[in-house]
C-alpha cells in the first residue's frame, strides 16, 4: 500500500492505494475525486516517490473506486480471477486483512465478513453492492482511526487481493 495525499479546498487528507499492474494503481473514489490535485508519497526499489503529482486519475461512474497510473519499478499485487459467485461463496464466514496508512501512518486491520450490503453514496448519488466487514483487530493496537485507510487492498488467507477498503 502506499499513502495517496489529496490536496482539497479544505485541506490535506490521507487515503492508500496499490499497483494491480504496469504502473496502474487502485485507490477508493473518495480519496482522489474532488481534489485539486493528488500526490503518491513512499519509497520503492530505492527509490523516492515523495509528493509526486498524479495528474490523470479515472474515476469510476458508480462506485467508490478509482484508478491512477504512476510509472515505477515497485511489484504489483495479482488479482484473483474467480467469478463473483466463486468470491461470494469464498467469502462466508472468512477472514480478511487490510492494510493501508490509516491517520497517515502504516497500519493493519483483521475483519470478519457479516454479509452483502448495498451502500448508498450521498455525495455521489449511487448505489453500489458492497461486501460489510466487523472490524476484529487493529495494528497497531494504538490505531485511534480507520481515516487515511481508504484504498487500501482488502486480503485473504491466501494473501491474495479480494476488494478495495472504502468505508470504516
């Protein structure tokens, strides 16, 4: 995962992101749309990436996620190619871990799958399927706030990605 920093009228704010393929990263729409300009922060293969500008982000028309391209040599996550019955029927009573940078710092969460949702985004007037996790565990346990998790990938028992955290 890696801090994504979003410039906005009111302010500075957090979220994560992760690169799925050839310099092509995933975040959550909340974190990116809106913003007057948006920043990748972190390190890579030796590499400095701080405050480099993200300047085309594709924003997704109705659901809460986004992608952006950003040229580097950091590995990419795989994507799991199940069907979405197959991942649904993976999913009950499953486990799943999150990681990101929740109040801008490296941070780890262990959820347990309650069931199928749908979500509605006020801000952006949609509804989407989502998938409502308990959060069980935080890392570390001091982790006051979810804010600034945001985008981040969503794992499971085999460390492989099953979603995009959106909402704490």
């Amino acid at each position: 995962a890696l801090v994504k920093r979003s410039d906005r009228k009111e302010g500075i704010y957090t979220g994560s992101a992760f690169k799925v393929g050839d310099d092509l990263w995933i975040t959550a729409r909340h974190v990116v749309d809106g913003c007057k300009s948006s920043y990748l922060r972190g390190s890579f293969d030796r590499q400095n990436y701080f405050n480099n500008l993200i300047e085309k982000v594709f924003i997704h028309p109705v659901s809460d996620l986004a992608m952006f391209r950003f040229a580097n040599r950091a590995r990419h996550f795989s994507l799991p190619s199940m069907s979405t019955k197959e991942r649904k029927n993976s999913l009950y009573t499953t486990t799943a871990f999150g990681a990101g940078y929740p109040d801008g710092m490296p941070g780890q969460i262990y959820v347990k799958y309650l069931g199928d949702r749908i979500l509605n985004n006020r801000n952006h007037d949609t509804y989407e399927p989502i998938l409502d996790w308990a959060v069980s565990l935080t890392t570390p346990k001091s982790l006051k706030t979810l804010s600034g998790i945001s985008g981040g990938p969503l794992f499971n028992s085999e460390s492989k990605v099953i979603g995009v955290t959106i909402v704490g």
